[in-house]
C-alpha cells in the first residue's frame, strides 16, 4: 500500500497528492509515469510523475477527475493509501542535449509539463513558458512554471486570465518577433498539440510531444496503447510517452482515445450516484 | 494470471499454487518492474547471489495492415485481459469492453481459441477464426479446436486478412480477406500458404483480435549488460537454465517464446537445482 501524505486542491478538477513510493522516487525521471490502482477489480490509470524527491521518497501526481477511477482517487484523504503503485514507466524525456526550449502546456498537461520544464532548467537550459487553460478558475501550476522558466506566457481560451487566446497564437508571435528554439515541447489535448506540430512544422522547429493514449499495464504487454509514428507502430508506453510531434499520426490518436466514450459517461454517472447515494444516506 | 481464461486454468488454482510458495517463506514483491524499478544488477548489489528471469513472452504481434489501428482492433492480450485479468465481464468491474456483434480472430493457436469462446461468452453473435493454413496445420491442440466448435465458433481456413475497412467514426466495419493456397513446404516444413490472385472478399465485422503470437519484452535484456539474445529476442540459456550472464538464469517462455505453462514450471525447476549448486559451489 502506499499513503497519502499531502492532498492539495489545486482547482475545482485538478488535485495534486503526494504518495510515499520510495522505490519508485529513487528511479523517476522527467517524463515517467505512474500506473496506479485505487481498489481491488479496479482500473488501472497512468499519471504522470508530477514530481519526485528520491531522498523524501516521495512522488507526486496531479490529475484531473474525469471519470469514474480519477473520481474514486479523489475519495481518498491524506492518511489514506493506494492500492498499486507501479514505475516509474515509460522513456525519461531527452532534455541533456538542450539550451533553449519553448515548453508549452494545455490545461492538465500542465501537470506533465512541469517535470520536463524543471528538469530542462535543472540542466541550464533556458525555458520559455507557455500554458493554456479554458478559463482562469482552471489554472494550475503558475508560480511552479515562473520558477523554472525564464519567461512564463499564460492564456485564456475566454481571455478571463491571461492574454485571450491559444497557445498557438503566442508561439506564432514569439517565432515572429525572431525568438528561436532548439525545440519546442508540447503536451496537452491532443488537439492543442495537433495545431502547435502543424505551426513548428512551418518553421521546421523540432517538437516532441507527450502521447496519453489509453494504457492497461504500461510494459508493452497488451498493445492497447499503440499508435502510428512515422508510419510504424509504436507503443506509447515502452517506445515513449514522448514522441517527435512531426511524425505522429494525430487524426488517427484522436480516433483511438474516443474508444471507450460511451462506457465512460455511464461509469462517470454510476460513480457519481454511487457517491450521492453514500453521501445522503 | 492474464491471459487464460478462467474456464481453461481457474484462478482458484494459480492462488492456491501461490499461497504454496508464501509459505515456504518465498516473499512476493508486486509491483515491481524490472529494467524500470530496479535493474538486475541492483538486485545483486543488494546482495542476492543469483537472478532468475522468467518473465514470459508478452508483446503481442501485429500483422501491420492498414486499418490496424482501428477502433474495435485488438491484440488478443488486451481483450484476454480487459476479459480474464480484469473481469470486464462481470458487471461492477471498472474496466471496459466493447460490445460487438461479429468478432475476427485472426490465427490458430490456442490463444485464439481461447479469445473466441471468451468472445463468444461475452455474446458476441459471430465468431469466426481466420487462419491462413488449413485444419491440418492449425498450431491449437486438437481438444481446444474440438471446444471451439461445440461452442460455435466459426473456422474460416485458407484465408488471410490483407486490410481492415473502417468507418467514418474510425471504427472496424470489416476484414478483407484472400483466400490461400497451400504451396510448397517452407523451412518449418510446412505448407507455405500463397494467395489465390483475385479471391479477396470482405468479411463483415465490427471487431478484431490479432492472435498471431508474441515475443519476449526487451525491457530486461535492454537494461542488463551481458545478457544474450537469440534473433526472436529470446533469452539464450543452456540446459541448466544458465544464461551468458554468471549469476543470472532464466527459463519459460523468455527463452522457448510462447511455449505451456508444463515447460516453463519444469524449467523453473531445473534452473532451481542450477541455482543451489551455484550458490553453494561459491562459498
Ligand atoms: C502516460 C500518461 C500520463 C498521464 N498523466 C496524467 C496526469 O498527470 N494527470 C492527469 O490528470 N491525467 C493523466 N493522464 C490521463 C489519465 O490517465 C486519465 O485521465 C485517467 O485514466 C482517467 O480515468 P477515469 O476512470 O477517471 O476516467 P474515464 O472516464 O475512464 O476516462 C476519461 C478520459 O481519460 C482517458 N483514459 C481513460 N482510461 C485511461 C487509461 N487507462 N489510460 C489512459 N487514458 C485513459 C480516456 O481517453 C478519456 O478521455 C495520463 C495518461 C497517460 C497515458
Ligand atoms: C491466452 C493464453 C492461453 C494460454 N493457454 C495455455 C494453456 O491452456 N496451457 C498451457 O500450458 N499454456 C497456455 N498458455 C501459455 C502459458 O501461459 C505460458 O507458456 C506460460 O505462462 C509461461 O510461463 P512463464 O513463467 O515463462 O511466463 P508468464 O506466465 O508469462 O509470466 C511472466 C511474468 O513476468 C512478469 N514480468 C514480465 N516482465 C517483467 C519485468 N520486467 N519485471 C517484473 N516482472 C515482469 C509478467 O508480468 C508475468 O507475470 C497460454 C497463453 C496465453 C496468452
Ligand atoms: S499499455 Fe499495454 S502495451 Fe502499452
């Protein structure tokens, strides 16, 4: 079992838990993730390691509640514990051979974003910043991301923090007023990094990106995970996360992750009359 | 505990074989993946003296046809554990799986027997294996073909699937088939199947389970130094079970490939005794 031992709201969606997985922190890398399992017969889910210390042994994770599983995760306090906990899983991003990336998160991405950003700044590369959110009440992460980057972009699809606008715009702007990077890494909705590959692409700027497919053991055992770059099969669990954004194929990951929809919306439903039934009675 | 269904192995089984080993004091660390959570020589620098790998043969294979990466598509170890591991059949279990109607198995071994009858449990109305060979070389063992059609499976032999035809939501809507013929006899010995020029048709479906094999993860053998590998990616052992590396052993399908759960125990067994005379001729 491993415990809880903070639980912090960081928006009405987002929570951010740190764990006590000391074999697991000793090995972390930017860029793994986590496969945890909350219960007994329980999905497994991957989350990205937010954050580690090696010598607390502790790993944090940041997740978004989005279904039923991230909504059962959610109903465990600090002294509680996790089930499963198993990783770190999956490449660590390349960062060593970088000095000057525009990192850019979407939303939750945020939190997947932000060990790459501080293990690029922990390697003295210089770090331009940019994240996005629908709104100012889903922002996460700012002063994290101030203090590792050089400079810290923040926008709005609804203009409510932040400059209005997509990520995109303020990329395009940068490349414009001649900023230029050795690499642009981007993670987020598939869509936001569909649009940011086809941007760099005109400017032939390399970008990785970090694909979440939907994964069941994390170790290359089931396929499930799989996707097309370069026009060969990759498995995101084993052959990335990360990948160059400029030879996946992202109509076809988009198509993929919708697999599971509907069943989706009747487990998120189910969990959340379960949870109102316990809490009424 | 994944991949066999419960009608072939019950779980009740493999638990009682492991509370057999908790017993004898074996401590089990889960949650553990080695070449991630600890490399091998990690292990010996926490002092154990010898390592045996039997970490199976579990990445799948796919044939890389266009449409693979359709929605309804999956390797036979996702549905069988979406399936067995993780009881996507009971109602309560979290994890899910598709609802189809008419399923695809593609190959003839005993995985694929095993993914039809659990797609025919889980209702699915057509099942139907496609296998390039014919009823003669069909790998499965001959029980396991027999229970396959009781339960209604349906063999479409001398066939091979050359694309998967999707929908506009990016779902399979059905396999395009060839039919073979059997020509001369390859390296294996046998029939090497060949393409009947202008056979091709297309089989309705709105699911498909690649169950064409596996190979060993090249988690381990990545992360360890001087550990031998043969061209399938299998570990090279001798009869002992001693593999290039002092210290570390192997056995199962990490180093037959996909072979039976008979000859990875008595490999197990055998690397056991390898092992107690290692360790003991070191001291
Ligand atoms: C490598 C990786 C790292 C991730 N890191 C984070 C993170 O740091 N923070 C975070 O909030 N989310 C992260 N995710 C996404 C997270 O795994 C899903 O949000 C979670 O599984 C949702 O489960 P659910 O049951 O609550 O929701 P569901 O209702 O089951 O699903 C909601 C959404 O999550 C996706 N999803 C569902 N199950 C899985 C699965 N087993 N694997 C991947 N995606 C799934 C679905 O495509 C769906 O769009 C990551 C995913 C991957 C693959
Ligand atoms: C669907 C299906 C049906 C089958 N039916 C039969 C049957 O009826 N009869 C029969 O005799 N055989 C059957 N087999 C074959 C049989 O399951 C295998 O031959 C047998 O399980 C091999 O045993 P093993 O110990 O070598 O590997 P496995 O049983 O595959 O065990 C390997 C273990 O190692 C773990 N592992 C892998 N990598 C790592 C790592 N890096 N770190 C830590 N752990 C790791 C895996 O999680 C797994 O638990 C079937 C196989 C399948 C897939
Ligand atoms: S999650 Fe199973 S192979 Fe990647």
């Amino acid at each position: 079992m491993y415990r809880i031992l903070r639980k912090q709201r960081l928006n009405p969606t987002v929570t951010r838990m740190v764990i006590d997985a000391p074999k697991v922190a000793r090995k972390a890398q930017a860029g793994q993730f986590v496969i945890l399992r909350v219960k007994e017969d329980g999905e497994r889910i991957p989350l990205t390691i937010a954050d580690y210390d090696a010598m607390a042994g502790t790993v944090t994770i940041i997740y978004q509640i989005v279904g039923a599983t991230t909504m059962l995760l959610d109903r465990l306090e600090q002294g509680d514990a996790i089930l499963d906990f198993v990783g770190p899983l999956g490449r660590p991003s390349e960062v060593k051979h970088l000095h000057k990336v525009c990192v850019i998160g979407g939303g939750v991405g945020c939190a997947i974003a932000y060990p790459t950003a501080k293990a690029l700044h922990e390697n003295g590369a210089e770090v331009t910043l940019i994240s996005g959110f629908r709104n100012k009440d889903l922002v996460i992460l700012q002063e994290e991301f101030q203090a590792v980057s050089k400079t810290c972009h923040l926008v709005s699809d609804d203009g409510s923090t932040g400059k209005k606008g997509l990520v995109t715009d303020v990329l395009k702007e940068l490349i414009e007023q001649g900023e230029s990077f050795d690499e642009v890494i981007a993670i987020g909705p598939l869509v936001m990094m569909k649009f940011v590959c086809l941007l760099t692409k005109q400017y032939s700027i390399k970008t990785i990106v970090s694909m979440n497919p939907i994964m069941i053991d994390g170790t290359g055992m089931c396929g499930c995970c799989r996707l097309s770059v370069g026009g060969e099969m990759k498995f995101a669990c084993v052959d990335g996360p990360d990948f160059d954004g400029h030879a996946v194929d992202f109509d076809e990951a988009i198509s993929r992750s919708s697999t599971y929809r509907e069943h989706e919306r009747k487990a998120r439903e189910e969990a959340c009359n379960l949870f109102h039934k316990e809490v009424a009675s | 505990m994944y991949g066999i269904p419960e009608f072939r192995l019950p779980k009740t089984i493999v638990q009682q074989e492991i509370e057999g080993l908790k017993e004898m004091g074996v401590e089990i660390e889960c949650n553990t993946v080695i070449g991630r959570s600890q490399t091998v020589d990690e292990l010996f620098e926490e002092g154990y003296e010898a390592v045996f790998i039997g970490s199976g043969a579990g990445l799948p294979n796919f044939m890389n046809l266009s449409g693979e990466n359709l929605k309804g598509v999956y390797s036979a170890n996702e549905f069988l554990t979406r399936c067995n591991l993780m009881k996507a059949y009971q109602k309560g279990g979290d994890t899910p799986l598709q609802r189809a109607k008419r399923a695809v198995i593609v190959g003839g071994g005993n995985v694929a027997m095993d993914a039809a009858r659990c797609a025919k449990r889980l209702g699915v109305g057509h099942v139907y294996i496609v296998y390039r060979r014919s009823m003669e070389e069909l790998p499965a063992r001959k029980e396991e073909v027999e229970h396959a059609m009781e339960e209604g499976i349906e063999f479409l032999l001398l066939r091979n699937p050359i694309r998967v035809l999707g929908n506009e939501e990016g779902w399979i809507r059905g396999v395009e088939c060839v039919e073979m013929e059997l020509g001369e006899p390859d390296e294996s010995g046998r029939c090497r199947p060949v393409e009947k020029n202008g056979s091709n048709f297309v089989l309705e479906a709105d699911c498909m389970i690649m169950a064409i094999g596996t190979s060993p993860n090249p988690l381990i053998r990545s992360t360890t130094e001087g550990l031998e590998t043969n061209r399938k990616g299998c570990l090279v052992c001798d009869e002992q079970g001693r593999t290039t590396r002092e210290g570390v052993f192997a056995g199962g399908d990490a180093v037959s490939g996909a072979a039976t759960v008979i000859l990875a125990m008595g490999a197990g067994k055998t690397a056991a005794k390898a092992i107690d005379e290692y360790i003991k001729n070191k001291q």
